[in-house]
C-alpha cells in the first residue's frame, strides 16, 4: 500500500535539502567573490531539486492511482 502523506513528505524533505544546498553554495561562492558561480550553481541545484519534487510527486499520484484502480477491479470480480 502506497503511503501518499509519507511519500510527499519525504519529497518536501528532498526538496528542502536541495534548496539549502543551493543557498550553501551561493554563500561560499559569494564569499569567496564569485557570485555569479554562486547564483548560477544555486539556480543549477534549486531547478534540479524542483524537478526531482515533481517527478517524485508524480510518482506517488501514479502508484496510488494504480493501487486505486487494482482494488476497484479486485472487488467487481467478487
């Protein structure tokens, strides 16, 4: 069985964890006066993290949906 709440929430996490890398990068990067490698690198990560959220959100509503419709027919042969 497909926990959604639990799925989601590990994407949320996923998703938090790539925009800190990102903030992470652009702070060493200003730091060391490269700022426009900063920018582009902590765009680079947030972008790449956003797009894994989706695809895993994605994910997560296809399982549960072919769970859903595996059930349904399960209970029309009885």
């Amino acid at each position: 069985m497909v926990d959604v709440e639990r799925s989601k929430g590990r994407a949320r996490v996923a998703l938090g964890a790539s925009v800190l890398s990102a903030a992470g990068a652009l702070a060493w990067f200003w730091y060391r006066g490269d700022s426009i490698t900063g920018f582009g690198l902590a765009a680079l990560l947030t972008a790449a993290g956003y797009w894994e959220y989706r695809r895993r959100i994605a994910d997560v509503r296809r399982a549960a949906r072919t769970e859903a419709d595996a059930e349904r027919r399960r209970r029309d042969r009885e």
